[in-house]
C-alpha cells in the first residue's frame, strides 16, 4: 500500500519535512517513489505539489493523520472533487 507521510530533515531542533508517497512497509526516511511538497512547523510553511498529490489519491494512496490535516488546510479534497 502506497502511504503520503511526512520524512524528517534538518538539524536537531530544527527540523522540517517533506511529504512524500512511499511504500508503507519502508522506513520513515527511507528513499521515497516520490516527493509532494514541504512543511515547516517552525514557520508554518507549507509548499504542495497538489497536482500529484491528487493523482496520488485518486491512485489509492493513503495520507497519515498529519497529512491529511495538512491537506485539509489546503483545501486539497476540494480541489479533488471538483
């Protein structure tokens, strides 16, 4: 099952994330099938990939719970429906 997650980066106490797509049995940083965007709870940046991540959904892929509120915020399920 394919999963959309978040894989740490950064230094300690600093960190960030990516929002990836990969296999679910992998590890957490793990090599990725593909990266979909970036969030930085520091800043409360976030940059989204949303044209793949919606064909990544449609595909079946599954988002954590951290993702999806991020999606959430993002009105992504909308644009997805639309």
């Amino acid at each position: 099952m394919i999963k959309l997650r978040l894989k740490r980066f950064g230094k300690k106490r600093e960190v960030s994330y990516r929002i990836v797509a990969t296999i679910s049995t992998s590890r957490r940083d793990g090599r990725p099938l593909e990266e979909l965007g970036f969030y930085n709870p520091r800043t409360n940046e976030t940059r989204l990939d949303v044209p793949n991540i919606i064909k990544r959904l449609k595909e079946g892929a599954q988002p954590t719970e951290t993702v999806r509120s991020l999606l959430r915020k993002a009105q992504v399920f909308e644009q997805m429906n639309a």
